[in-house]
C-alpha cells in the first residue's frame, strides 16, 4: 500500500496555485492508495477558505483524509 502524506496548504492568502497544480500532478504520478492531508488547510480558517479547499482535494486521484 502506497500512502502519501502532505500539509499545510494554507488555502487563500498564501495559498500558491500554480504549485499545487504542480503537487497534485505529481502525487497523481504516484498513483497512491491513500493521501493523508495534515496541517494548516487553510490560512484563516474561514469557512469560504476550507469550502476551496475541498473542491480543490478532489484533483488527487486518490481517497484523501484531511486532519
């Protein structure tokens, strides 16, 4: 079983499109069973923030947990 893990996306002010484009290409590459989403979701966990954030989670090709 291949599980991926990454954190801190910080959707909104900070957040950095182009290189999560990037990320999920490459994780997509990986092909893993599991993603595990840890740390900061979001930058000021505003309901509009974690609202992106999910729509933008399911790029990955994979099942993804969020902590």
């Amino acid at each position: 079983m291949q599980i991926v893990q990454i954190s801190d996306l910080h959707v909104g002010s900070q957040f950095l499109q182009d290189r999560f484009d990037t990320l999920v290409a490459e994780v997509n590459q990986l092909n893993p069973e599991v993603i595990v989403i840890t740390g900061d979701l979001t930058n000021k966990g505003l309901m509009k923030e974690y609202k992106k954030c999910k729509s933008m989670l399911e790029k990955f090709n994979a099942k993804n947990y969020c902590n």
